[in-house]
C-alpha cells in the first residue's frame, strides 16, 4: 500500500514538474500572441507605427515619437503582459516635456513577428536601440524598462551605450523570482528563460535608477534591491510607498523619470 502511494506521489510530481515545463514560456510571456497581421492593421492608437528588422528575419512592431531638439528619447522595454497600445499617457507625458519614445512590441508580442524567448528579446532590444542609433542620431537615448523588459534593458545597456538607464519593478533574475514563487520545483535546473541581469548588470556603466513600489507582490521589492546592489555607480534607488506592480506608474513616478533623465543627459554633456 505505500509503495503504491509513494508511486502515485512520485508519478504526480513528475508530470506537474512536465507540464509546468512546457508551459513555462506561456506562463513568462502572457502578452504574446499570434495575431500579429490583425494588430498590425488595427489603427495606431498614439504616435507613428514603425517596423524594426532584426538581424535574424523577425519584424517587430513599435509606436514612435519623435524628440524635439536636442532632447532624449526614451526606449522602453514594456513588462510580459503589456500591450505598447496602451502606453499613449507615457507617450504624452514624455512629449509634453519635449521627450521622444520608443515603445517596443517583443517578437511574438502584437504586431511583430516570431516567438518569443529571452534569447529573441535580448536580440529585439539591441536591434531597437540601433534603429534609434540610424533614425534618430542626434537624440540621447534613455532606456527603460519595466518589469520583464528590465531585463531586456540591462542586457541593451551592457551592449550599447546609452544616457542613462532606469528600472521599473526590476528584478535580479526570472530564475530567482520563479523560485521564490514555486519552491516545490527544481526551478533552476528547468528553467529556460533565465534572464540573470544580476550577471549583466556589472557591465552597465550608465547612471542607473531604480524604482519600486512596496507593495510589489509580482516581483519583490526585495528582488530590485539585489539586482541593486550588485549594479555599479552611479545608481539611485526609489521605493514608491503603497504603489504594487500594476499600479506603478503614478504621474509622479513619470516625473521622476524625466528629472532623472534630464540631470543624466546633463552630466553626461558636462552642462
């Protein structure tokens, strides 16, 4: 009898542990879909709908505004369930203060080509600050990204060279965090998105800032200051009191961003 219970037990486990495996990108990138031809001929909800060809085939869908003179724009690194459509109030309040900005739409995600995987995203995110690096030469980049796309910006701006780098709901690795939510499995052996910014934050010497609200219950606070404190200067660290992650992106939070950016591009000139 307990040998066949035991054998229950076992057998169980093992498949949870497949299943949770095979459905592992489904459950890491929610936002993709495969309707890219019909998000594609949707009317753009802000900006101009641009195409960004990366270097292995894929065609990624971004909402572009241009800066003014002289000005930053911003590249942004939307988070796993994010849809760059609804990202017109981060377009307004970065063009009412002259800012640019580049919202991506990951491979896979609407719009855009291909599937995704951290490989493919971390091949979208150099391929969108080169576009920016051709068609807009003369404007500071500033990257931003926002909960899985922090990773994204991390590996960008160890890549390429940037104004300033800032991170919203930031996290030292998916690795770490999927361990910290399912403990009963044997994440790190299985995981095939790792996405270790705590390996690739070293080479960012860009100022960096982060942001986090405390009452993250997604990615923990505690998992941004990690990541934190494994960066380099020069870096900030801000804690948005009774902001969680859906909920992060208070007017004052975009503020703090553009003043960040602005005293950033400021050192950065010598001004």
């Amino acid at each position: 009898m307990l040998t066949t219970v035991l054998t229950i037990a076992v057998v169980g486990y093992a498949l949870v542990v497949a299943v949770m495996y095979f459905a592992q990108r489904s459950l890491l990138f929610p936002g993709a879909t495969s309707g890219a031809t019909s998000a594609a001929a949707a009317p753009v909800p802000w900006g101009e709908r641009v195409t960004i060809t990366t270097p292995d085939g894929e065609a990624l869908a971004a909402l572009y505004v241009k800066a003014g003179d002289g000005r930053q724009t911003v590249l942004f690194f939307p988070g796993n369930g994010d849809n760059i459509a609804d990202y017109g109030f981060l377009g307004d309040a970065l063009a009412g203060r002259g800012f640019g900005l580049l919202a991506l739409s990951y491979r896979g995600y609407p719009g855009s080509t291909g599937s995704p995987s951290e490989a493919g995203l971390l091949v979208d995110g150099l391929a969108a600050f080169d576009w920016l690096a051709a068609n807009a030469a003369s404007s500071p980049v500033v990257i931003l990204g926002r909960s899985l796309g922090t990773g994204v910006a991390v590996n960008t701006a160890a890549e390429r060279n940037a104004t300033a780098l800032v991170l919203v709901s930031a996290y030292d690795s998916v690795m770490a965090v999927a361990a910290g939510t399912y403990p009963y499995l044997p994440v790190t052996t299985l995981i095939r998105d790792p996405f270790r910014s705590d390996l690739r934050i070293a080479r960012v010497s860009e100022p960096k800032l982060f942001i986090h609200g405390d009452l993250d219950s997604s990615i923990p606070l505690s998992a941004g200051k990690k990541l934190f404190e494994a960066a380099p200067e020069s870096k900030q660290f801000s804690v948005q009191k009774g902001l969680g992650h859906n909920d992060i992106w208070a007017p004052a939070v975009v503020d703090e961003i553009m003043a960040f950016a602005d005293q950033a591009t400021g050192s950065a000139t010598g001004r």
